[in-house]
C-alpha cells in the first residue's frame, strides 16, 4: 500500500509538512479574497487540504477535472482469473482540483473593490464558473512543445487561470510551475503570472516551451452540458497575449 501515498517520494507525514509549510508561505503573500487551486487525486487529497485549512484557508469546493486515468480498475495480481469480478479500486475517472480563498477583508463586494479578488470570472453573463470540467489527457503536440512528465492541457488549465482572476487584473502565481501549462494559459489569456520551478533543466524548458504552448489555439470546445464553458473564445485571448513572468527560485 505504501506505494500509493507516495508524493514526489514523500510519505504521507512529509507530505503534510510539505503542504503545511506550503500553506504558511501562500497565506503570508496572498492578498486577502485571493484563490487557490491545488491539483491532487483522491488518494492524496486529504493530505493537502487538511494543513490548507488548518493555516486559516477556506475551503470553496473543488473542481472536477473529468478524465480518465489508468490508475485503479485492475483485478487483484496474480489472481485475476479467480477473481475476474472484482475490482480491487476503482478505475479513476476524476482529478479533484481543490479550491481555498484566503479570508475576505469585508464583504465580497468590498474585497472586490479593494483587492480585485474574492470571486471567480464568470465564463460569461449567462454562464457561471461551474466545478465539473470535462477534459482529456494533454494531447500529443501540447507534449512535443513540453516534455514535462506531468504537463496539464491548455484546453482545461485556460479554463481555471482564467476564472481564478474575477477582475482580470492581478497576478496568477504557479508556485510549481513544471512544464508550464499555467505560465502559458496566463500569457494566452492575457493575465500578469510568475511561475517558479525548482528543477533548472524542468525551469529552462518550460520557459522555452510557454510562447509556444500559448500560441495554440484553444481547442476547449467545451464540449459539455456539465460546466460548459463554451463561451471561452481561446483564439481571441491568443492574439491578446501579454508576456507573462517566469522566475527562477
Ligand atoms: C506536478 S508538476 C507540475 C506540472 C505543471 N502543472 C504542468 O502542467 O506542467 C510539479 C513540479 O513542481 C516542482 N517542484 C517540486 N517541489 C518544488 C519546490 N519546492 N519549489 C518549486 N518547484 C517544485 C517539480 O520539479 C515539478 O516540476
């Protein structure tokens, strides 16, 4: 079992050390009403949210990424045959994203003013910001511009850096920028961002790869009626594009 809690090679206690200094340093930085999204699975997710809450973050749902892993759904090892209708965990078809805000100064409306924060960007006056995204794996010519093993696709990651900002104004951090998917959805949309990554050769490429991954065009079709973002006109927000930040840590 122990494999499974494994993050980055961290068992679950420094996991949540992990998360807790993480916590500490994001409350220390973020503006009051600003959001957080953190991209775990189901398995992990406790291990993040917890410190999250315990370092004064609320908690304001989380956003289903609905994809198809090919984690879980196996029958149990070397006994598949003698046990060909059991499913030792399920086949995973979700990524939960958790959502925190760090507390309002006032109201909503209040914090909005101040601090350009405290809400979501709505997909458009008719559509809200809604927590069930239908997505995909990244596709291939988003993984031939970066090779990043964990590498999101901008068709989802678009959707979430852009609801994050509710005034289209301040900065999108990505504090584990990798591959640099949230670096180039920010500059495709046209945000302000800075993206740190602790690994230079991961840093040089991501920062090699994200005028390219912005360029593309979007091709968040937005397929559903769950959450469906059809509103987002990506190719617009490619031809706006303003450079983003990326800084080494
Ligand atoms: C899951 S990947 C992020 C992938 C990214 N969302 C993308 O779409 O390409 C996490 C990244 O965080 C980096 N990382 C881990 N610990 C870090 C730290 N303490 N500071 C900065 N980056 C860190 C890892 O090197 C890795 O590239």
């Amino acid at each position: 079992m122990a494999p499974l809690y494994r993050l980055d090679g961290r068992g679950p206690l420094q996991a949540s050390v992990f998360f807790s200094d993480f916590a500490r340093r994001a409350f220390r930085i973020l503006v009051p009403g600003a959001h957080v999204f953190i991209a775990t699975n189901p398995l992990l997710s406790h291990l993040v949210y917890g410190p999250m809450l315990e370092r004064g973050f609320e908690k304001r749902g989380e956003v289903i990424r609905l994809v198809q892993t090919l984690r879980g759904g196996d029958r149990p090892k070397n006994a598949h045959r003698e046990f060909a209708d059991v499913t030792v965990m399920p086949r995973s078809s979700w990524e939960p994203w958790g959502l925190f805000r760090k507390p309002c100064e006032g109201r909503v409306q209040d914090n909005l003013r101040k601090w350009k924060t405290g809400g979501l960007r709505r997909v458009s006056a008719e559509l809200p910001f809604c927590d069930v995204i239908p997505s995909a794996p990244t596709r291939p010519e988003e993984r031939a511009i970066s090779p990043h093993p964990s590498l999101k696709p901008q068709s989802f990651v678009r959707q979430v850096v852009r609801a994050c900002l509710p005034l289209g104004a301040g900065i999108v951090l990505d504090p584990f920028m990798g591959g640099g998917s949230t670096i180039a959805a920010a500059v495709s949309i046209g945000y302000e961002s800075i993206g740190i990554e602790v690994d230079p050769q991961f840093f040089d490429a991501a920062a090699a790869a994200i005028p390219a991954l912005a360029a593309l065009p979007g091709n968040g079709k937005a397929s559903s009626k769950i959450g469906s973002n059809a509103g987002l006109d990506f190719q617009r927000s490619c031809t706006a594009a303003a450079a983003g930040t990326v800084t080494p840590c």
